[in-house]
C-alpha cells in the first residue's frame, strides 16, 4: 500500500467516525470530538500492512476511536470541573461516545468486544487515577501507566482479532508519541498531564528524555529490521514517530 492511499484510509476512517456521532447541539458546545490521528494509524495498523480486512474490522477500528474520544470528552470536564454550560455538554458528548461504542459493536453482534473494551477502559481509569491520587508510584509503574492509558484498546483489538504481532510496535509507537508530547509542552510552558500531576516525573525531566531516546532508538531498529512490515509501511511509521529516523535513513 502506498503512501497516498495510506493517507486516504486515515481520512476516509476519520470521516466515517465523525459519520457516527453527528449531533448538532453537542457539536455546537463541545465542539468536534478528538480523534487521535496516530492512534488511529495504529489500529489501522494490520489493514496498512495488507492484512485481512472485515466489516467486524471496520466497525471495530471505529469503537476504538469512540471510546478514546469518550474518554478525552471526560478528561477534559475534569481538568475544568463541570459548572458551565459548555463543560457539563462535554460530559454529555463523552457520555454520546461511549453509548455510540456500545451501540456500533452490538448491530454487529459483537458483544465479546463489548466486554473486552469495557475491561480497558476500567483499566485507563484505574492507571489515570496514579497521576491524581499522588501516592508514591515508582517511575517504572507511572511509565507502565502511561503506555497502557495510550494504547489499550488498541492492544485490545489487536489481540481480538489475532494481529498479535504489531501489538509491541505499536504500544512502544504511542508510549514515545506521549512522552514527546508531554515534554515538548512542559519545555514549552504548556499544559502536560503526566507531568503536571506527577510530582515524581517533575523531579526526572532528564530521566524521561533519556527515556524517550531510548524507546525512540529501540523502535526505529524494531521496525527497520521487522520481518512483517512492508516497506513503504515501514517508512509510514519511522515518519510518523521520529524525524531524525528519516535524516538517518
């Protein structure tokens, strides 16, 4: 698969979510909702790479999107507490999301998944609830935290249908993605989450840039050397995490 039609899959999948939570009031206050375009990469991971591609794939692929929008509706209600308007809309468009989830996957009879998901996101939950409670978490747990609150539904739907053999690549992909985005925003005085409510990370900015290198090295030579993944794949995934993988190229 190309690169071109690499980008139109992303877009086409991107309209088809939005396709399944029109709703104009909730658009009007809350907004579009968040749609990760690397995670969404990520899950359509296996169909980039040739794999087989079913309608239980489709709809799946977009539950994963919902629930992740659901979730950042939420977290975002937290961050400002819940006493306008507009803000209580955002729990109610988040609340939308995660009833078009469950709605999407049971039409296709696909009540196994519905469960699975509902075990994940309990599991975000719990792990988010390490950077609130500020009890005293080691690094390793809040780094372990971290990559399961980006990637778990992902994990989820890879192992569902049997695509087991991206699940690393893809969790390692996301796992450097959020520290990037954490420390180029703290560097740059913007808003972080990990860091703002860790005291821990606050103390180990070096800690995580040295950390952020090394996942970054390690993944570069996972996918270059990878017996799985095409080519132009391959370069779809070095673009997307790092530049200076291209430089080096």
């Amino acid at each position: 698969m190309n690169e071109s039609l690499i980008k139109h899959h992303i877009e086409q999948y991107k309209k088809d979510i939005l396709m399944q939570i029109q709703h104009n009031t909730l658009l009007k206050y809350a907004g579009i909702p968040v749609i990760d375009e690397d995670r969404l990469f990520f899950t359509l991971l296996p169909l980039l790479n040739g794999e087989e591609w079913a309608e239980a794939n489709k709809q799946s692929t977009i539950a994963v999107s919902l629930i992740f929008a659901a979730l950042a509706a939420h977290d975002l209600v937290k961050e400002q507490n819940a006493t306008t308007k507009e803000q209580q809309l955002q729990v109610l468009a988040g609340d939308y999301y995660s009833g078009k989830y469950y709605q999407l996957l049971a039409k296709g009879k696909q009540i196994e998944l519905i469960q699975i998901f509902s075990s994940g996101v309990s599991s975000i939950t719990e792990h988010k609830t390490r950077f609130y409670d500020h009890l005293d978490y080691s690094y390793g747990e809040l780094m372990q935290s971290i990559q399961l609150i980006e990637s778990k539904p992902i994990e989820q739907f890879m192992e569902h249908f049997s695509y087991n053999e991206y699940v690393f690549i893809m969790k390692e992909a996301l796992l450097l993605l959020a520290l990037r985005r954490e420390l180029n925003a703290y560097e740059n005085r913007e808003e972080t989450f990990y860091i703002r409510n860790s005291f821990l990370l606050q103390t180990k900015i070096e800690t995580l840039r040295t950390e952020m290198e090394a996942v970054e090295k390690n993944l570069v030579r996972d996918v270059r050397y990878s017996n799985i993944l095409k080519e132009n794949v391959k370069h779809a995934i070095l673009e997307r995490v790092t530049e200076q993988a291209l430089k080096s190229s």
